[in-house]
C-alpha cells in the first residue's frame, strides 16, 4: 500500500484567503455585495471581459435565478443533457419545467448539438449545454439552433472557469452562463457561484432577483429614493467573507490553472498509450481548451472500472466516478419520455476521474499513472474478465 493517502480533491489555499476574510470582518460590512464582491465583479468584468457578473451563493443559485429570469412556467421544455449534476435540471424544475434529457457524444460527455433540433417543440424554452470538466461544448451550433427557435441558452459553466471555445471565454456566449466556486472546482470559495450576464436585457431583474425581489442594488447606487418589492426574487448574495475567500483566489488564478493545467498534462503523457487498448481519454476538440479542471479516464465495461478503483483504493489511492444519467434517476425515471441514452449510460458506468488538486506531487501522480498502467497490462493478458462494452455507434 502506498504510505500516503492521495485523496481526490484537496482544497488550496492560495495564501491570503484568512487575511482578506479577517479584513473583510474588520471593515463592519460583512454581509452582502461589499467591499471584495465588488473587486471580484470588477475583476471578471475589467480583466476577463464579462459583460455583468453576480456572485451568489452557488452554482445551484445561479441556475436557479437563470430559470426565474427566463420567467420558465410550468409545461415549459428545457433541453440538456442527462450526464450532469442534478442542480442543472433541478432549477427549472422548481419552475415546473419539464426536463428534455439530450443524449452525450461518443468523443466526451457534453451534449450532442446533432440531437437538439428534433427535441424541440413549440414548448421549449431553453438549452442548457453544460461544458463538461471544463471543455467546450460545440456552442456555434446550439446557439444557430436556439436563435432560429428563439430560445435561450443558458451555460452550465461550474466546472468551466478559464476555459474558451474558439478564443471566447466560456459563460460570455449564451445568454446567461452559472459558475461554482464549491470546493471541489478549480477557483474556490467553500461553496459559492456567479451568474454572468451576457443579455443585458437581463441585469437590471437578476440584480431584484439576488436582493429578495426588491430594488435594493439599484437603492445603494443612489438611483432610486428607497426600495421595495417589485418582484419574485430569494436570497442569492454570498456575505463577504466568502467573497474574500474568493478574492484571494482569483488574484491567484493564473498560478491555480498553470498547475491544474500541468498535472493535467502529466496524466495525458502518462496513460496515453491506454487509448490503444480502447479506454478512453479526455478529448478536447480544436473549438475548445483545457482548463485543468478534471482528467478521466472512460473504462471499457462497469466490471472493469469497479475492478480499477477497488486496486486503487486498496493501494490508498481515492479515485472517483462521476453523474448518474438524470434520466433513470428515480426522482426523474418516470417523468422521461422513454428514449434510450446510451451514451450517457456509458460515461455513468465507465467514466473514471483521477485525483487532481493543486497540491499533489509527481512522484504521488507518478505512482497513480503507474497502478492503471499495470491494471492494464494484466487485463490485457486476460481480457475476457472484463468484456468491453456493447455501445452503438450511433451520434457519433
Ligand atoms: C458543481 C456543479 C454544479 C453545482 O455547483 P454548486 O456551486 O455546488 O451549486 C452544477 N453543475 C455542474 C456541472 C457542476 O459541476
């Protein structure tokens, strides 16, 4: 057994996140849209070339504001895909929408655009492609179809934060766009979102939105003489002292994602002669980049992942498999309309992600790289244990 354990995630502490947060507490502001939030806001919005950015309190909040933004009423249709966290379709369901599960490509686990247009019905509303371990989803195409259909596109960006899709920075291209600063993504704030803006049409209500459905925001700037409930709205707005957290992240970006980035790497080098036996590595298409956010290996069958992770964590090693297809979930299984989605079924059952986290060493990785590559060496001198799976080849 290997004598350290080598979790999945670690959080990273980038250096100043305490004395930002002990500032923070000192400056007698600590709740709401205070001091750091506006240096994170002005930081994606200067730096990075946002159009409006609101942090909230999660992704999950984020995506939920998108839903009440788009005004989605019971009946409507959403379509995305089956292989992503529940909080994707779980905001327009509270809505009452009704989930129109899209099935992945073979090449990664993000939505096939292919599939989009015979879904639509004169119900749908929006798409919500969500760009998967931080890589682009095929957006040209999605956004050609929602324009013709008039429909709103909403990135799904948690995982997603500096990453680009032809030289544009993902969640500055659908309408709106929900990021996650959870603890397990590659910029942290504990738990923690944003929602970015990109339809302006759209700032002045998702600002009521975050603050209660009042026109507080609007109040504080000295637009208005006092403020009210003008609209629906919730509690959306982190304290900030999560927008410390975050602030000391950010600052530290670059740094975070070149090391993401070369561990990243590291793994590729290491476990690509795999691709020759049929497991599958992250594909990053020309269109898109990589952002560190995730590697993964697809295993050929279940029988054969289970037997991967049951050596890996004999051996102290913490890999980890990911989404369950939402389709066949039991809250969602009898509310779908019956189409079969194999590839999603395949990355539920075959994807495999590695630990990856600012703080793990190469001789640590080295020794990951060198478990899977002798798992496959044995299997390779006994590949009936582990017949590869049956998939069509079809949405290719
Ligand atoms: C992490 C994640 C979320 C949820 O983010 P929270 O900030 O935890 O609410 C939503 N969608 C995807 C694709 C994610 O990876």
């Amino acid at each position: 057994m290997y004598p350290t354990h080598i979790p999945f995630n670690k959080p990273y502490l980038s250096g100043n996140e305490t004395r930002y947060i002990e500032e923070a507490v000192r400056s007698g502001k600590i709740s709401g849209d205070g001091m750091f939030t506006k240096r994170c806001h002005r930081f994606f919005e200067q730096e990075l070339g946002f159009k409006k950015v609101l942090l909230t309190t999660s992704c999950t909040d984020a995506l939920e504001m998108a839903a009440m933004l788009l005004d989605i009423v019971p009946g409507d249709e959403v379509i995305m895909p089956s292989y992503t966290f529940v909080s994707t379709p779980n905001a327009f369901v509270l809505r009452g929408a009704t989930i129109v599960f899209a099935d992945s490509t073979a090449l990664n686990p993000n939505m096939d655009p292919a599939q989009i247009e015979a879904l639509i019905t004169p119900r749908t509303r929006a798409i919500v492609p969500v760009h998967y371990a931080g890589i682009a989803c095929d957006l040209d195409p999605i956004m050609e179809i929602a324009n013709r259909h008039n429909l709103f596109v909403i990135e799904d960006a948690a995982q997603a934060i500096d990453s680009f899709y032809k030289g544009r920075q993902l969640g500055t291209i659908g309408h709106l766009a929900a990021f996650s600063f959870h603890e397990t993504k590659n910029i942290i704030s504990g738990e923690g979102g944003m929602l970015a803006i990109n339809d302006l049409r759209f700032f002045t209500r998702a600002e009521i939105i975050r603050e209660k459905g009042t026109n507080r925001s609007s109040f504080f700037r000295g637009e208005i003489d006092k403020y009210g409930w003008v609209d629906y709205g919730s509690s959306f707005l982190p304290s900030d002292i999560i927008a410390a957290f975050l602030w000391a992240q950010l600052e530290n970006m670059a740094d975070i994602q070149s090391k993401r980035t070369h561990i990243w790497e590291r793994y590729y080098q290491a476990l690509s002669p795999l691709l020759a036996v049929g497991v599958q590595l992250p594909a990053i298409p020309d269109y898109a980049t990589n952002n560190g956010h995730m590697f993964y290996l697809v295993c050929r069958s279940l029988a054969e992942r289970t037997a991967l992770i049951e050596l890996m964590r004999t051996e102290n090693v913490q890999p980890v498999f990911h989404y369950l297809s939402l389709h066949t979930s039991s809250f969602y299984a009898d509310k779908h309309d019956g189409r079969p989605l194999p590839h999603s079924d395949h990355y539920t059952d075959c994807l495999l992600r590695l630990p990856l986290y600012y703080e793990l060493k190469d001789e640590d990785q080295d020794f990951v790289n060198q478990l899977i590559l002798g798992f496959y060496q044995d299997t390779q001198k006994s590949p009936a244990v582990f017949p590869a799976a049956n998939l069509p080849v079809s949405g290719e």
